[in-house]
C-alpha cells in the first residue's frame, strides 16, 4: 500500500504510517518494499517530497545508529564545524548507543569517525570528544563515597583552589566516571566550592571545551532537561533551527519525549507541543506534533522523572545561597562638588550636554548622587531635579530622574504611575509588591504619603477590586514573615494548597500561604507540594486560576523560586516583539542596578542565549545606527565596564 501512497504523493497518508509505527517497524517497512517493489523506499521518498518534511520523514526511516551517524559526518563534512551539533549528540548517548553509532558511520561513509572529528577540532574540546567517543563510561553503577569525595576535591583543586585550571582532570573525571556517581560527587563539590559546578565551569574554562562539558554536566543531572533546553534554544526568537529541532524530536520520540515535555515546561512555563505549533508549518508541523505525543498544556500532573526533576530544583533552590551582585558601585575618589559643578555646566548656556550627565549620574551609587542633589542646592542655590527636567526629555528624562531618586521615593513614583490616569498597569503593582523586602515597602508607603498626601493602600483599594485587591492589600502591608522554613509547617501549608476546592476557597488559601509566608519557607512548601500531589505549583495556578490573581500569584512563586530569573523574563517581556515597554525596562534597570542586576544579566543570557548588553543595545537603538541617550545611559548602567 505505501507504493500507491508514494506514487500519489498523499503527503497526510506518508505522515500517518510513518509517525504511526516504530523505528523497528520502519525498517521492516524499508525491508518489504525493496523486496516487493525492487526500489529503494528512501529514494523514492526524497524523490516525491520536499523541504523539512522531506528531511524529517526520511530521517525516521533510518536506524538511530545510522541517524546519529548522519548528523556527525553532516556536523564534521563541508565548510565549517557544526561544534553544537557533536557536542549534543555525544554528550548525550550512552556507550552501546555511541558503539552502534561509530560502526553505523565506518558502514556508511567508508571512514573512522574518531579520525574525522580528530581532523576538524582542536585543543581541550577535541581531546573530550575522543574520550566520549570511546563509550567507555562506568556504567556499573556502584558507587565509591571515598571516590566521590576524592574526585569533588580534585575538581575544587584543578579549577577554583589554583590560578589557571588543570583541564585534564575535568576531561578525566566527567568523561569516564558513572552517571550516578558524578551526581554525588555534584552534591559533595558544590559543599566545598560554595557554587555549583556549572558555575566554576563557567568561570573557568571557555569556548566549545566549556559548552562540552556543560553539556555532560547537564546531561548527567537530566538528560531529558538537556534536550527540553536545546529545543527551546532551537525555537526561540526570530527563525527555527530545524536541523536541531528534528535531529531531538526523532532521537527521543522513542525514548523519552514525554519526560523532555514536562522538563520544558517545568523549566520554560510553556507546552512544547503549543510552541512547535507556533514555530512550524504545514506537513513539518503534523509529523513533529505527531512526534511530541500530544498536548503536553493539558496535562498538570508530571511524569516520573520530571516530578523527581521538579522536587529537586526546590530543593536547589531551598539549599543555594545565591550572591545578590549589582552592576553599579560607588564611585572612587568621589567629590560630589565637582559633580554637582560639572552637571551645571552641562546645563548652561546653549544646548545641553547629555553625554556629561549620563557619564556622571549613571557612574555614582544612589547614596552618592543624593549627596550630589544636596550639593548642588547648598553650592548654586538650584534645584537639581528641577534643572535635570528642564533640560532632558522623553525617556532619558524618565531614567536620569528614576536614579535620582531614592529606591522608596522611585518605587512610590512607579506605584503612582501604574495607578494614575486611564487605565492600571497591574503587572508593575505586582512586581514591585512581590518582589520588594518588608522594610523597602514600608519606606515605599512612607514616601508615597509624603509625595501624593495619600496613602498607598488606599489608592491601590480605590484602582483594583476583588481578589486581586485583597493580595496587594495584603502585599503592601510589608509584613511577610521572616527567617528559615519550618518544616513540620511547610508539610501543612503544601496539604492545604493541595486540597481540591472552589475556585475562591482555594484563592484565599493561597493567599493567605503565598502572601504571608517567608520565601526560604515557600521554597520548602512548593517543594512539598510536588511530593504530596505529583503536580507543578505552577501548573496548578496556571490551570485554576485566572486574570490578576493567577498573575499575582505566579508573580510569586517565580520570585521564590529564583528572582533573578523572574525579573530577566520580566526584561525579556518588556523589549520582545514590536515596541519596548520603556516604562518597565528602566524600572527594573534603575531598581535592581544596585542589587542583583549582574545575576539578572546572567539569567538573562541562561534563558535567551543572547546577552542583555545586546538585546538592550537592538531594542533601544535609533534609526541613524548610534546609540540614542537612553541605550547609552542603560547601557554605563548595566554594563559599566563596556563604557571604559
């Protein structure tokens, strides 16, 4: 029957038969037709169809052996490298899975697979490839506790403890030690370096060698995270990488997409069926949706692996102790008369010069130019933020005020200003609520009454109504718990979020767990949930509940879970698609520049796989290809250094 389909070119009749059996049986598929017809069944099929469909479909009709084969020598052949591709596939097969692949390559190609990987890398990330080609990994299983300390030790020693990094050691241990053994010995070496080994190979090695054994790390942690990763990375942003996303989604569609799904959207808050049904077209589109076994969106309940996967991020996220580095320090040698004469003078006469006031403003911590302000009262008589109005506009304005400012008088502005005029900006009120300490919403209240002659809690009442009202009244209050988990507390809180109820029982238990409760202690309780009801936190939210309150609450438990990666994915928002929602990018530039803004900058690259510089620099730039005030006052904000 598949000749007559083949002869028609029924594209829907080719992509049901393929997708609807297994590898095995394509292969007794291929079998039969030469045998019945005396052609060659993938011939003909690249024959009769075109584009990525064509490549997808006769992908599947090759053996896993023969289809890694292909994307190595395809990685290796022509003109340049594809490092990406190689690292993937060998970081990610087990030993009998890379065997059968370099014999599939010798069988196909008429040469040795280690000789033409040899000929086109070089240095430390060549000599990680042999070892991985070698599929030679302990696959025992037993484990050696005194091995595992010796080996955390020797990776502290080899990269953190000495100047320069001993590569061989990394090389040795990570490409030869058993999956289950490099877990411990990840858990003992993020208790002696105080960071996690991702972190110390990111900060000690470089280039391909430092993606490679990322990607090894990443691999022994989850494979299934692995792949959820390098589908999203395959899809994101402006063009698909559709070698990529079919060489994952035909390597896995037999041995675990339905885990990659829930890995992704565990770690993207997304489904990835909705996201390849966005991404693609047509025919592609059917068979790769075929592949990813449905609407992942559905579904609220993880499998196995990825509950085990989720419990453990909660418990990371509990156990991490992240150090909170900001992007903007105090000036050295700081004389705040001469700044505050040089900013006069950039404001006198003709003209304004706009490049000495961003030099100056963005270059001095909050303290320092506070002291600047007053300075510039006691010495010329002058009202600095009067001057600085008068001579800026537009958004450059908004900036260079906003750091003007203090962090209470600015987040009490913010707050206005999402609460004034048509319409509220509720995602602003959330954010600043959510993510603000107590004392730093209490000093908000303060300077909001002594600006506007109002009390904060009771515009926020007069703008917003319902549930929603009552979790930022609740917010405002500034009166979240503080210190450690309590762990027998933390079991009851997850029981109670955990107990099906209506809609706005279950709103007010939140509220009263979520908005109330410590974060280390959330941390703990989201963790639990996980245990007690094999069901995202997340999920559940993004299910149940809707509008303000489903965004408040998922505000909530992105902060605790990571903040930093909250408030990059909030920056991400703000300048994607057409348009920058300027408001929100200088309100978390100006607020976090001082606290965090150098994690958010890390995450930022984490998630986009594009720094922040350059998003920031594509998004803000004028239409003449020079940087307009405003990219160039962000830009000495967030990257002072970039400016020397």
């Amino acid at each position: 029957s598949i000749v007559i389909i083949i002869k028609r070119t029924d594209k829907e009749a080719i992509l049901e038969l393929v997708t609807s059996r297994s590898n095995a049986q394509r292969q007794e598929v291929l079998a039969a037709y030469k045998s019945s017809y005396g052609q060659d069944l993938i011939g003909d099929l690249k024959y009769e169809l075109t584009g990525n469909f064509e490549r997808l479909i006769v992908s599947l009709m090759r053996t896993p052996p023969q289809h890694d084969a292909k994307e190595i020598h395809d990685a290796v052949q022509g003109a340049g490298t594809n490092e990406r591709c190689l690292i993937e596939v060998l970081a990610s097969r087990n030993n009998q899975q890379i065997h059968d692949m370099v014999e599939a390559y010798k069988e196909a190609y008429g040469s040795d697979m280690e000789e033409d990987v040899v000929r086109e890398t070089s240095g430390h990330f060549k000599k990680m490839l042999v070892v991985l080609l070698q599929g030679t990994r302990d696959e025992s299983g037993v484990v050696d506790a005194d091995l595992v300390e010796q080996d955390a030790q020797d990776l502290f020693a080899a990269g953190e403890e000495q100047w320069g990094t001993d590569e061989a050691k990394f090389i040795m241990i990570l490409g030869s030690r058993s999956v289950t053994h490099l877990k411990m010995v990840f858990d003992q070496y993020e208790k002696i370096a105080e960071k996690s080994i991702e972190d110390s190979i990111k900060s000690e090695l470089s280039g391909d060698f430092e993606r490679v054994m990322l990607a090894v790390v990443h691999c022994i942690r989850s494979v299934s995270m692995f792949f959820a990763r390098r589908l999203y990375k395959s899809m994101k942003g402006l063009g698909t990488a559709d070698n990529t996303l079919i060489r994952i989604m035909i390597a896995r569609s037999e041995i675990d997409m339905l885990d990659i799904r829930e890995c992704f959207r565990l770690r993207y808050e997304k489904s990835l069926y909705n996201m390849i049904k966005e991404d693609t077209s047509g025919d592609y589109k059917r068979t790769l949706l075929q592949l990813c076994g449905g609407d992942d969106d559905l579904a609220g309940e993880f499998f196995p692996e990825a509950a085990q996967i989720a419990y453990k991020m909660w418990e990371q996220s509990a156990m991490t102790k992240v150090k909170l580095r900001p992007t903007l320090l105090p000036a050295v040698d700081f004389d705040p008369a001469a700044d505050a004469q040089a900013l006069r003078k950039a404001m006198k006469g003709f003209g304004t010069d706009e490049d000495i006031i961003i030099d100056i403003i963005a270059r001095r911590s909050n303290a320092q130019r506070q002291e600047i302000r007053q300075t510039f009262k006691s010495l010329l008589g002058r009202d600095l933020m009067k001057d600085l109005k008068s001579e800026l506009s537009k958004n450059l304005e908004r900036l260079v005020i906003g750091l003007m400012l203090t962090p209470a008088e600015f987040d009490a502005k913010m707050m206005r200003k999402a609460i004034e005029g048509v319409g509220t900006d509720e995602h602003a009120l959330i954010e600043i609520l959510v993510t603000r300490s107590n004392e730093g919403i209490q000093a908000m209240n303060a300077a909001y009454s002594s600006a506007y002659k109002k009390s904060l809690e009771g515009d926020i009442q007069s703008d917003t109504s319902g549930h929603f009202c009552r979790i930022l009244t609740s917010l405002v209050q500034g009166g979240r718990e503080e210190g450690e988990a309590d762990l027998e507390r933390a079991d009851a809180d997850a029981q109670v979020n955990a107990c099906n109820a209506e809609s706005d029982d279950m709103e007010m238990k939140f509220q009263t767990i979520l908005c109330t409760r410590s974060f280390p202690h959330l941390r703990r309780v989201f963790q639990e949930f996980v245990r007690f009801t094999n069901k995202d936190i997340e999920q559940i939210i993004k299910k149940e509940m809707s509008g303000d309150v489903k965004n408040a609450f998922y505000a909530i438990v992105c902060s605790v879970k990571n903040q930093p990666s909250y408030f990059a994915d909030r920056l991400y928002k703000a300048m994607k698609g057409l348009g920058t929602d300027d408001r929100a990018l200088i309100r978390i530039l100006v607020s976090r520049s001082e606290v965090d803004l150098f994690n958010i900058r890390k995450e930022f690259k984490e998630t986009q796989d594009e720094s922040l510089h350059d998003f920031i620099q594509v998004e803000t730039m004028v239409v003449s290809s020079t940087f307009s005030p405003l990219t160039l006052s962000v830009w000495i904000a967030v990257f002072p250094s970039a400016y020397e």
